[in-house]
C-alpha cells in the first residue's frame, strides 16, 4: 500500500515529509562531502581537522549560494543494496 492511499495522510503530508527527507539528505551529504575534502587537505588529528572541516562547509556553501551545485557530485551515496 502506497502513502498516498493510506487513511489519514494527506497529499500535504507527503509534500512536507518529502521536503524534510531532501533538506537531511541534503545536509548530510553536504557534511560528507565537506569532511571528505578536508581529509584530502592532509589533516593529522582532530585539532587539524576541525578547522579544516569548517572551512569546507564554509566554501559549500558560498559556492551553493553561489549558484554552484558541482560538489554534490562527489558524494558517495548508495540507494538499497546494490
């Protein structure tokens, strides 16, 4: 049975859940791939890496402000077992 024809969940139920699923996928891929590209920088333990992750998010998300998405193609996000 699919959601949208379970009693009690509307149509703006789905919209709002399915926003809020892509707003923590998203987060956590931004995440993923700002630590990822802080290790790359060479970082030896976590008083190097902290500082070196903040700056990443940083740059993500002036390139997002930006206009510029090309970073979340280095996410590497499975769906279901492949």
């Amino acid at each position: 049975m699919s959601l949208q024809h379970h009693p009690g969940v509307g149509e703006d139920d789905l919209t709002y859940s399915t926003a809020g699923l892509a707003a923590v996928v998203t987060a956590m891929v931004h995440f993923e791939v700002a630590a990822e590209r802080a290790v790359g920088k060479g970082v030896s333990g976590p008083g190097s890496f902290v500082p070196a992750f903040l700056d990443e998010l940083y740059s993500i998300r002036m390139l997002t402000a930006d206009g510029h998405v090309d970073w979340a193609g280095e996410a590497r996000v499975l769906f279901g077992e492949d």
